[in-house]
C-alpha cells in the first residue's frame, strides 16, 4: 500500500486520491446519520411503518434511477462538475429533510416531503458515486483495484461514524441538529471540490477512446446465467440489509427503550466491522479474481454469514428467547452481518468483471442489484414487522439469503467450470492465430534502414581531404 502511495504520488494523484477518499466518507456519512432516529421521528409524528420504509427506500431508489442519465450528463458538463453538482443537491436535500416538520404540519404531508426529498438526495449520491468511480477508471487505470479498496474502507469508515454522530446530536439538540451538521461539509464540498478535483482528467479529456476500445475489442468468454446469479445474490443480501435498517431503531426503542445513542453505536460497530474486513476482503478478491480458476466460494460466504446472524438477532422462531438473550445474540449479529455484507459487495464486483461481458455491463449490474435491493427491503421489511412482527421478519431474511446460498452453490460451482472452460480455450485460440501470423506471413513490412555517411579519406597532400561518397 506505501508502495502505491508513492506512486500515486509521483504522479501528482495524491491530493485528489485524499480528497476522493474524504468525499466517500462525507458521503456515507450523511447517508447513515439518519439511521437511527429517522423512523422513530416520523412515528412520533404518527407516521406509519410501511410509509416509514419507503421514505427509507427512496434514498438507494434515487441512486439506482441517477444510473440512466449520469453517465450523459458527464459526457456533457464533466466528471468533475457532476460530482460538485452531486454533493451540492446532496446537502441541500438533507437541509430540506432537517425543517420538513416545519415546513409540512400535517403528518401525511411531511411523510411524502421527506419521501420526496429522500428521492432526490439519493440522485444527488447516485451522481457524485458515479462521478468518482469515472474518474478512478479514467485517472487510475491501472490500480482501479486497489483505489476501490481504500474508497470501500472510506465508506465503511463514513456507516461507523455516520449513525454514531446521528444517535449522539440527536440525544443532544434533536431532530434538526444532527441533518444540519452533516449537511455542511457537502455544501462545502460542493463548493470548492472543482478546485481541489482540477488535476484530474474528465471523458472530455480522455475522448472516447477510452470506452469505445472495450466495446469494439474481441467479446471475452462471458456467462450471462452466472452474471445473473451473481446479481441476485447481492440483491437478496443487501434487502436484508435495507430491512433491518429502519427496524432496527424502531424495535430497540420500543423492546429495549434503548436510545438513539445506544442504536447509534450498534449500527457504528456494523460499520467499523465492514471497515476492517473490506481491507482484507479486497485483497481476498484481486488475488482470487486473478486466479486461472477463480472460486465462487468468497462470494457465496457472504450470503452464509448474513442469514445466520439475522437468525440470530431474531431470534428464530423455536430458538430460547429471553430479552437478555435477544440483546446478546442481537450485538453480536450485526457485526457479523456487516461482515457478511463485505464479502458480498467486494467479491461480488469481482466475480462480476469475470461473468460479465463488459466492465460497463459489471458496474451496471452491480448498482442496480445492490440499491434495488436497498429500496425493497425497508418496504418488505417494516410490512412484515407490522403484520408478524419481529421475529418473523428477520426469520424472512434468513429464509431468503440460506435459500439463495443452498440453490446458488452447486448451480454456481458447475457454472463457473464451464466458463473457466471457454477462457482457456479462447486464450489458447489467440495464441494459434499469433503463432499461425507470424509464421505464414507473406510480405513482411520492410525494415528501413539509415543513408549511408559520407566516408572522409586522406590523401597524400598533408593540406588536402577528399570526400568519397
């Protein structure tokens, strides 16, 4: 890592790495402060649980539909540009969300402000995510691995502080206090970050080069069933993950009467857990994406992990239950989801950029797996939870992800063999078809050689020289 650093540095690339990395955590920050008093604000303004989880799914929603037009709208104004816009609309939509309850009296109408605004301030991430993703392809092409490994660590680092932050401001000045502090470094950032991003190129920069040479290069050996598994995969784990997230809060303050602080740092000790393990996870994948046979299996522990902890934060139904137990298994499942998560997220973008047929088709079909399945799961979450209860609700996200793990393993495992397959002997049939071109070639091009140098000979006459050409 000190050895990347350096080069980075040598390139001039340090300072826009650094301010990239904080934009990750600023922006993941603000995404998590919220998580946990925002249900429980809007229910006591006697806002209903299922209203509650769509306010909740509104936000990734808003990411996943910011996908269609961004990449248009940076061909257009610049990577850089789009990103200052992002966190600009970010920011202001967090303010708005801040005075919805002055600004919207009636509880049916403050519900869809914030639903509303939810949506928007999750275009305005959607945006700024895309912005920085282009600009580590365009600027750091050859370690986008390892400049997506520290950025995952910067968002992990932004879900620990972001809902501890949250918890602690809104126990010391209420609703309002802990949007508007989060709400500042993005306006700030919005502001000057075409200053502190100028060294870096843009698609203008660039031109089109860049994208169209993978598009018009020879299709690599692709499976699109197992780039669908694959997919399904990291949206059943992350709706587990969208359905827990406004339960939670809700169910702590009402089972435990724990508050906001106390849930706060739950949700800070899930995030620090996915901070620690993306660093290792990461590497886990770049050495096993650059495997002549790569495994399935880093992928498929994801899935593993995540039922089982939410089987026992439950817990189960038939499992002992006491409230002192519940807090017990309750604590130590979130990390282990969380780490679950990691596996998921990490490996899954790796084993996308296998299965896939593009890198542009991977990075599509990511975004759209992990935030569709963000905005599902708050709405099937707090549905459950308000005809079934809590019990029941997490025995669905078990359910989900240990049916995804039991039916993806061996369909996977066969897949991947075959695909391995057609690599070997697609890479086997270009190094023929070098072979057979250098061999049989007919005319080859002729090498161009230097004009002869004039040639200086001395005759006898001490005083005379005499150039033969």
């Amino acid at each position: 890592m000190l050895a990347f650093l350096s080069h980075v540095r040598e390139q001039g690339l340090l300072w826009p790495l650094i301010t990239l990395y904080v934009s990750f955590f600023l922006a993941y920050t603000n995404v998590s402060a919220p998580y946990p008093f925002l249900g429980n604000a809007l229910k006591d303004h006697h806002v209903d649980s299922i209203s509650i989880g769509v306010a909740y799914a509104m936000h990734p929603m808003g990411i996943a539909v910011a996908q269609f037009f961004t990449e248009r709208l940076e061909n257009r104004y610049g990577t850089v540009k789009m990103h200052s816009g992002g966190f600009l609309l970010a920011g202001s939509c967090t303010l708005l969300i801040a005075f919805a309850f002055d600004i919207m009296t009636s509880p049916g109408a403050a519900a869809g402000f914030v639903i509303g605004v939810r949506f928007l301030q999750g275009m305005g991430e959607g945006i700024t995510d895309n912005a920085m993703i282009s600009m580590y392809q365009i600027n750091y092409k050859d370690e986008v691995g390892k400049v997506l490994g520290i950025s995952e660590g910067a968002v992990g680092l932004g879900m620990a502080v972001g809902p501890l932050l949250g918890g602690v401001l809104y126990n010391a000045g209420g609703y309002r206090t802990p949007l508007i502090v989060v709400s500042v470094p993005l306006l700030v950032l919005g502001s000057i970050g075409s200053f502190l991003l100028k060294d870096l190129k843009c698609r203008q920069d660039v031109g089109t080069d860049a994208t169209s040479s993978e598009a018009s290069a020879e299709p690599k050996p692709h499976s699109h069933v197992l780039t669908a598994i694959v997919s399904i995969g990291i949206f059943v784990v992350f709706t587990g993950l969208g359905c827990v997230t406004p339960l939670f809060p809700i169910y702590f303050k009402d089972e435990f009467g724990w508050n906001e602080a106390a849930i706060g740092a739950i949700f800070a000790v899930g995030g620090t857990c996915y901070f620690v393990c993306g660093m290792f996870t990461g590497h886990l994948s770049d050495e096993n994406v650059k495997k002549p046979c790569p495994s399935i299996y880093p992928f498929l522990v994801g899935p593993l992990i995540s039922g089982l902890s939410y089987a026992a934060a439950g817990p189960f139904p038939g499992l002992p239950f006491s409230a002192t137990l519940q807090k017990v298994f309750i604590l130590t499942s979130v990390p282990f989801a969380s780490i679950g998560q990691s596996f998921t997220l990490i490996c899954g973008m790796g084993m996308l950029t296998l299965t896939a047929r593009t890198h542009s088709v991977a990075s599509s079909v990511f975004n759209a797996s992990l935030n569709l399945g963000l905005a599902v799961g708050p709405v099937m979450g707090t549905t459950f939870y308000s005809q079934f209860g809590f019990r029941w609700a997490m025995a669905l996200n078990m359910f989900l992800e240990l049916s995804f793990l039991i039916i993806a393993w061996p369909a996977t495992t066969v897949l991947m063999k075959g695909l391995i397959e057609k690599r070997g002997a697609a890479t086997a049939r270009a190094k023929n078809l070098r072979n057979l071109s250098s061999e049989f070639l007919l005319f080859p091009p002729e090498k161009k050689t230097a004009p002869a140098e004039p040639i200086s000979v001395a005759t006898t006459t001490p005083d005379a020289t005499h150039e033969i050409p």
